[in-house]
C-alpha cells in the first residue's frame, strides 16, 4: 500500500464511519453544482454578475483536511487547464512536496468553493484558497498535527484569511482524554476557537452525521456547524435523512456519542450537500453527498461577502468600517438571514425563499427552538437554510449602533463594558407591522487562550489550551418605551450557547426596540464584543 494509498484508506474510514461525504451511486440522476450555487441552493450566482460583481476576488479562504487539492505546476495529476486553481497548498507548517497527499476528498471539496469550470461554478470562484494537508498519522489522536495545520492555513495571505473549511473531523474513541465528550474540551477544538479569536478567520465546520461520526471539533463555540439539505420539487428544502442533530431520537446516547454534553446543540446551518457534482483531482467529475460539501458553500458565501466589505471601506462607504470583517459580524449575518418559512408575497415572512423541514417534514415554527427562548437553535436545521443573496441583503446597510435609531434591516460590532455591567437598546426607526416577523441574532465568543510554553506566540506540538470560559449574553425584543424586562415581548436567554436567536411574530403594530443585556461574566476581560443582526417589516 503506498503513501496515498494509505491515506485513501484512511479517508474512506472516516467518510463511511461518520458518513461526512458519502459516494453516491452513479444510477442517480445528475445534479449540477451549479444548481445548488443557484437559486435552488444558496442563491449566490446572481451575485456574481451585475451589479454586484462579487466572485470573491482577492479574498483568501482555507481548506484544511487530512490530504490536499492538487495544483497545477506541482502535482502530476494536474493539468494546465483544471479548473479548480488553489493559491497554496501546504502539509502542516510547511510547503507541500510533489505528488505528495493529494487527495480527491479534498478536492472536490475545494470545488464547491472555487472551481471555475463553466458547468460548475463555484460559490466563489475567483477567491484565493490556501488548503492544508495533515496527512496520513495512524491510529492515534492527530488533533496536535490538526490544530498546527490550521494555524499554518490561518497564517496565509499576510495573515489574512477571511474563513476555513474543515470537512473532516476526530472521533471520540481517538481522543486521548478519559472519558471523551463533547463539551469544548479537545484539544482541536480549543484550537478552533483560540485561532478565530487571534487569527480573525471563521471557522466553518461539516456537522455530524450518524452514530459513531467524527464529532470533534462540532462542539466548538465560535465557528459554525454545518447540515446538509437534499431538493425536493427542485429546490434544496429538507434536511438530507443522513444528517444526525444535536438530539437524536432513533439512537441511544451510547449509541451516538456525537451528541453534545448538556443541553447546547451543535447545528447552526444548513447548506446544500445532497448529490453534488464535484471535480477531482484530474479534472474529473464525480458525484457525492455529505456535510463535507455543505460546508465549502458556506465558506464561498463568506468570501463573497468579505469582497463586498472590503469595497465598500476602500470607497469610504458611510457605516462601514474594518469591524465588519469579523468572524461574530459574518456569524451573526449568515445565521439571521438564514431561510425558515416561504415568504408569501407580501414580505411578512422577510421574503424568505423556502421552507425548510426536517426529516419528519416540520417546520422551524414547529419546533421548540420557536417556543421556548432558551433554546436558539433548531436541533437539525440550526437558524435555517443558507442563503447568500438574503446574507448580502442583511450585509448591505452597514453598522448602525445602539446611540441611533435602527432601520428595518442591519447588523452592529460593539463591546459591552463588564463592570459595571451594561445594556445597549437597538430602537427601530419606525414602527413594526403586525403579524410581520422579526429575525434578530447576538453572536459573541468564548476566550480560549493559548499555554504558550515557550512565548513564541505560536502554537508549537506539545502545547495545550486554557478555557477562560464564555460570558452570558441575552437580547430581548421590547416596547420602544419600556425598561422592565419582565415586560418584554420575546427573547433568547440560553445560558450555554454563544448565540441567541430570535425569530418571533410581531402581535401588534407600534414602537420596538432590541435591548441586548451584558447577564453574567466569565472570564477576566474587561469588556464583552458582539456582532448582532437583525431583520424586521415596518408598518406601512
């Protein structure tokens, strides 16, 4: 068995173990890339044309697996014209050897989110990807080369690099703490959230999928996790029956250990995965199915929207500024502008475009996510379904903050003072119609510091984590003119997750105001940043 060999067989073990990219049976119908780049899936084709332009140019994006993409001039199997052209590749901290660790899964997953070819284009065909190889390590826990090969990644482009695809995962049985669970704890996934704190990167992490799966690092807290959606009637709609949520119902606890330790689920967002063409190493084309190629399309859809940002500062836009890089602004953007139910026509349900279900055909209104406000997210469908054309909608007014009143549609990065603790209250420029729904998402992060043993700065083979612990933040939809939360007409006050949602239908026509409360403190720092978005009807 060679090298690649190996690391084939070491791939396949993982995809079929926990089901993150399966191979699809050639007798299926043929289901473009295309389709779910359009607006059956995610809706970004229409950005990348006039007026908006947006491709993702000049925007670098990471990949990070256990082998590569090939590249052309370097590999072999690479021809001039390959369509899927990534800036770099890499095998841990270090430059890529020739022919070394080239991987198809990797591959095609660098497809959905840059392939050029006109059949298939991807979400963000002219971005820049730097991809990082782990490469073949036997049996034994490779988070430590995991969380190195993500800093390297992280590192690129200057230092720049808007967001990372991790499609691959460790299981529990291979972590080499007592008793592994998923409670934030592994070392990977204390490096996912130390290194978007420092390095300023989303991470974008492929959901679990079925029992005995490759769960760490979806017990993170300041990434995203990702489902996967299959179309129904032509359009990407309905949580693929292979993905396994936060809450499984068909399984022991034995006999899914992915699931997370308490009540915090792990699921933030659905993207299209279900029969998707991709492209090999060689060019080839090949079909597949998994939360490995949801995922990308979520990272396309960031580097779309970083692109945007970035020209709206060089033109000296008014409300925009370098804030609305961060990695809690792309968050809380993407999650708020997520679809959950068709919008009828008259804009009251914010003019989403589908209703996504879950694999017993119900609704995200149907769920105790909508009835209880300490539960922000779906246990299958997250906030809902990928939209990157709502998300660019979501994005476009820029920062408005809490000292001005708020137009029905934007998003703000702002700190809260821990002592003494402090509110900020969002008040709507107008009134909110009744029987409109209002969408309002708070993202923050935990602080997650590195045992730096030798003050390097860097995280060196040997070294661990220290969780300083995540504060407590809660957002409240009130009477513009009250003050008493008790009074308040909904809210999201969940104690163990990073987000809080909010998607609640407004009962009376009048006044509203979004109050975000700085509840409880963690940690040391002296004051708690947050991005928040929201989305809401005014009255005629």
């Amino acid at each position: 068995m060679t090298q690649h060999q190996g690391l084939k067989s070491r791939l396949r073990a993982l995809l079929w173990l926990g089901g993150i990219g399966a191979l699809v049976p050639l007798a299926l119908p043929v289901l473009a890339l295309t389709e779910s780049v359009g607006p059956e899936g995610i809706d970004a084709r229409r950005l990348h044309d006039a007026p908006y332009n947006l491709t993702g140019e000049k925007i670098a994006i990471g990949q990070v697996e256990i082998g590569r993409p090939s590249q052309f001039g370097l590999d072999k199997v690479a021809s001039e014209t390959l369509p899927v052209v990534v800036r770099r590749v890499l095998v841990l901290d270090g430059w890529a050897v020739a022919d070394e660790y080239v991987d198809g899964h990797a591959a095609n997953v660098a497809s959905v989110m840059i392939s050029q070819d006109k059949l298939r284009v991807g979400v963000a065909p002219a971005a820049m990807l730097y991809s990082g190889a782990v490469g073949e390590l036997g049996d034994r826990s490779a988070q430590p080369e995991e969380c190195l090969a993500s800093q390297s990644v992280a590192s690129q482009n200057g230092g720049d690099v808007r967001a990372i695809n991790f499609s691959f995962g460790e299981p529990l049985g291979r972590d080499p703490r007592p008793n592994a669970v998923l409670d934030g704890n592994a070392l990977l996934t204390q490096c996912i959230d130390w290194s978007s704190r420092v390095h300023g990167a989303l991470y974008v992490i492929a959901g679990n999928q079925g029992g005995g799966g490759i769960p760490i690092p979806t017990d993170n807290f300041n990434g995203l996790n990702i489902a996967y959606s299959r179309q129904v009637n032509g359009q990407f709609s309905k949580i693929d029956y292979s993905n396994l949520g936060s809450e499984p119902t068909l399984r022991s606890r034995q006999a899914a250990p992915e699931t997370n330790e308490g009540p915090r689920r792990s699921i933030t967002l659905v993207a299209p995965g279900s029969d998707i063409e991709l492209i090999d190493p060689d060019g080839q084309v090949r079909r597949s199915s998994g939360t490995s190629f949801a995922s990308p399309h979520v990272v396309g859809a960031v580097a779309l929207l970083q692109q945007f940002v970035d020209r709206q500062f060089r033109t000296g836009s008014p409300n925009w500024s370098l804030d609305a890089r961060h990695p809690m602004v792309m968050k809380a953007v993407l999650l708020n502008s997520a679809d959950k139910i068709k919008d009828s026509g008259d804009g009251l349900r914010l003019g989403m475009s589908r209703t996504l279900v879950d694999d017993s055909n119900r609704s995200w209104l149907e769920s105790d996510a909508y009835r209880d406000p300490k539960i922000p997210l779906h246990s299958d469908l997250g906030t809902g379904h990928l939209n990157a054309y709502r998300a660019y909608q979501q994005l476009a007014p820029g920062a408005t903050g809490p000292d001005q009143a708020i137009p029905a549609i934007g998003w703000n990065f702002a700190e809260l003072e821990a002592k003494p603790a402090t509110v900020h209250d969002y008040e709507f420029a107008d009134a909110l119609q009744a029987g409109s729904f209002l969408s309002a998402t708070l993202a923050w992060e935990r602080v997650v510091e590195l045992a730096d043993a030798n003050s390097n700065g860097l995280y060196d083979l040997g070294e661990g984590f220290n969780d300083k612990g995540l504060n407590n933040l809660d957002v409240y939809l009130m009477p513009a003119d009250e003050d008493d939360i008790t009074k308040s007409v909904w809210s999201s006050v969940s104690e163990v997750d990073s987000i809080e949602h909010i998607f609640y239908q407004i009962p009376e026509t009048g006044r509203y105001k979004l109050r975000v409360i700085y509840q409880q403190q963690a940690h040391s720092e002296p004051t708690q940043p947050y991005a928040l978005a929201w989305w809401s009807v005014p009255a005629p």
